[in-house]
C-alpha cells in the first residue's frame, strides 16, 4: 500500500535520501540533516496544535510504501506563510506613460519588492522519487495536502499558493539570478538558494534592492523566464491548474517562477470531497482506486487511493484501504474522486 502521512522523527535517514535527488531549486527540501529534522518538529508541532491559528504551522507530509517501509515523495502544507519572518516575491506592476507632444505612449513593467502573501497558506515541498514515478501517485501526493484542508478548514486562511520552481538551464544556473540577485549578493544561484533552503532567509531582506526594477533594463535572457516554470514542474504546475490555481501576477525573487493561488474553498477536490462514515470493509486490495480517501483524524491523518462503494447499508472500501487508513466500522472518513467526472459506479447505490 501507498499512504500519504505526516512526517515522523524516524523518517529522516529516508527524507535525506529523496532529497539526495530532488537537485537545486526545490529550496523546501534541502539534503541537509538538521534542517529537514526541523521541518519534522515543526510538524509534529503543527499537527498537535491545538488551533492552528494566530502563528505559523507546516504540516509537512510523507509517501510511504507500507510494504518496504520507503519513503518515495514529500509534499507539505504551511499556514500563516510571512507571520515568523519576512516572505519575499516580486509583484509584476504595468504602469503606462504618454506624452501629448510629441505624441508618444510606453508601456513598463516593474518588479516590486512584496510581502503580498502574509498570513496566507502555502502548499509546497511537492516531489516524487523518480523511480517510484507511476500513474496516480503524483496526484495522490499533490492531493492529499487538499483532504487536509478540506478535512480541517478552520486551520488555513482563506487564500492558498504555490511557488513554482523558475527555469534554469542545463548547468543549474538561472538567469533571473544572474540579471539581478548576484549583482547584490555576490554569489551562485546555487549558494543563495542552498542558504535560502536552510531556512536563513533574513539576508534577503538586508541586501535586496528595495526600489522597483524596471524589467526593459533586464538582459533579454533574463526578461524571457520571467513567470517561466521549471521544465521539471510542468507537470506540478499543471496538476495545480486543473485544482483551480491561477497566477497571482507575483513571481520567486531567486528564478523568477510563477506564484499561483486560489481561494481554499475554490480548490476542485476540497469542493469535490464528502464526508462519510465507514459501513465496512470487504476482503481484497484497492487495485486502481479511483478515489482518493483519509480518515478524519488531524495526527493521526492519513490518505490513500481506493475504491469507494455507496451501498444501501453504507459506505464500504476494501480491507486493505481502511487498515491503512486505520478506520474501522463506524469511522468517519473523507474521500474525494481522483480525477473530475469519476463519480462513477463505485458510487451508484446497489
């Protein structure tokens, strides 16, 4: 079985060993030992808090295949994103001048120094072990971090986004970086956002320039991956869009990838998903489930992907599902169809 749960302290030799091959970019998940056993307490902290409010809480999730004990891909949910400290992008400003004599118009953009996103929710950490790459997985890892919302909706604001990793070429070196950040800060793409992904984000406030930055000044290299993905997180971009994100109009100060967001209760699946109780399970492994389902709990939160069957006598799934779900009859669960228009006959009443 498959399981999406929160981190635990024993998972970090596993969480070193995926980001060994997550590469510059993803700062969230560094390969560096004490800063992913700080993102593990500081989960821990969140899934046990008693509110979730008034400060900001990372509830940082795993992919674990049950039967190996592996640990193939993270994914993560941050509430109260610029509450402990400073969170930085760039807003996309369009100003337009004209001038009557002679008759001339100019349209600009500028790159504005912005706290745009305090207080807001943020999913992040999103990454998949490449060799454990299959259908369903990605979506059930992305997912998962909506049944949380949507099982506990109290806990997040109201607006949610996601940072999008910025194109960089065959050599890891962004352009975006090389215009404007090295130019202030005198080092690599690949330092700034290893110093960044250990957390140490307060030099971003001491050195970046403070005043607008007009973009036609930028060398054209630059100015073309302005709100450019990541070859690599096309597919996460994507999956983000089809849940309803959108672009905010703000990009990441480092590689200049896109920032997109959407109101919690816009998101497809939290809008999809239904709360039910469990009826009974019946023998047999979820195959190809066509759902995905969690149990109702906030630290004992775990989400899979099963088939889900209404009934006259109830809501059932097989064995193996509600074991791992750790649900028994009676149990209340959330569940959500994996993709849109599979409100098929694993629904229809028999």
């Amino acid at each position: 079985m498959i399981v999406v749960r929160p981190a635990a302290q024993g998972d970090i030799d596993g969480l070193m060993a995926l980001a060994g091959k997550a590469g510059t970019g993803l700062t969230t998940l560094p390969p560096h030992a004490p800063t992913l056993e700080g993102k593990i307490t500081d989960s821990i902290k969140a899934f046990g808090h008693p509110t979730g409010l008034g400060e900001r809480l990372k509830y940082f999730l795993v992919m674990e295949d049950t039967e190996t004990g592996a640990i193939i891909g993270t994914s993560a949910v941050v509430a109260g994103i610029g509450l402990d400290k400073p969170f930085y992008c760039y807003r996309l400003l369009h100003i337009t001048q004209a001038s009557n004599d002679p008759e001339m118009r100019i349209d600009t953009e500028l790159l504005q120094l912005s706290n745009d996103f305090v207080g807001c929710t943020e999913v992040a950490t999103l990454f998949l072990d490449p060799d454990h790459r299959r259908p369903g997985l990605g979506k059930l890892l992305a997912k998962a971090r909506y049944l949380l919302i949507a099982a506990h909706l109290d806990r997040f604001a109201d607006r949610v986004f996601a940072e999008i990793r910025g194109w960089v070429d065959e050599h890891e070196n962004s352009p975006f970086w090389e215009a404007i950040g090295r130019q202030f800060f005198g080092m690599s793409f690949t330092e700034a956002d290893r110093i960044n992904g250990q957390g140490n984000s307060q030099f971003i406030a001491d050195l970046m320039p403070k005043f607008p930055i007009y973009t036609v000044l930028l060398p054209e290299a630059a100015k073309s991956v302005i709100g450019r993905p990541h070859d690599g997180a096309r597919p996460a971009l994507k999956l983000l869009e089809q849940e309803g994100f959108h672009f905010s109009g703000a990009v990441d100060i480092f590689d200049a990838g896109p920032e997109v967001e959407v109101h919690k209760r816009g998101i497809w699946t939290v809008r999809a998903s239904e709360r039910g109780t469990l009826a009974g399970s019946v023998d047999g492994q979820p195959g190809e489930g066509a759902y995905l389902a969690a149990n109702a709990s906030l630290e004992g939160f775990r989400a899979t992907l099963t088939n889900v069957v209404d009934t006259a006598s109830g809501l059932w799934m097989p064995d193996a599902a509600a074991k791992a779900l750790d649900l028994a009859k009676g149990d209340e669960f959330i569940f959500a169809p994996l993709n849109r228009g599979e409100r098929t006959a694993n629904r229809e009443r028999s």
